[in-house]
C-alpha cells in the first residue's frame, strides 16, 4: 500500500512541476507577444499534451510550416537532434 502511495504522490509532483513549467512558458508567452491568440491557444495545447516547447521554439516551428516545410522533415531534424542529447 505504502508503494502506491509513493507512485501516486510523485505523479501529483510530476503533475504539479509540469503545471509549473506551463504557467512560466506562458508568461513568458505573454510578455514577449511571440504568438497571435490563435497560436497561443495551439501552444497551450501542445503544452496541455506535455511538449514542454518553449515559446519561441514553438514560433519557429509554426513559421518553418507556414514556409512549406514538410511536417515530416521537421519531425526528422528534430528527432535527430533530440537523439543527441539522450544518455
């Protein structure tokens, strides 16, 4: 029973970290008016689903898909750079 309580309580921290890491990714947001108030309602979502992006990152890959850029080009270049900094 104890180890249930420990999992559950370390999911309530992880949760309450990543609500942590939103509010201060979109107060950032808010100060810097990088995104329309239609993107910044995309940016909560991806937010809301646990990207953890950072606000400008964001804005630069909204920006590389409005230049045409293939999504799956993107996903590629970003997968391999995110290889590189895995243990």
């Amino acid at each position: 029973a104890a180890r249930g309580r420990g999992r559950g309580a370390a999911m309530s921290e992880a949760a309450a970290g990543m609500a942590a890491a939103a509010a201060m990714a979109e107060a950032r947001l808010r100060r810097k008016q990088l995104l329309s108030a239609e993107e910044a309602e995309l940016f909560e979502l991806a937010q809301a689903a646990g990207s953890g992006l950072d606000p400008e990152v964001f804005r630069v890959l909204l920006d590389l898909l409005r230049m045409n850029v293939a999504p799956l080009a993107v996903f590629q270049v970003l997968k391999s750079m995110c290889a590189g900094q895995r243990l």
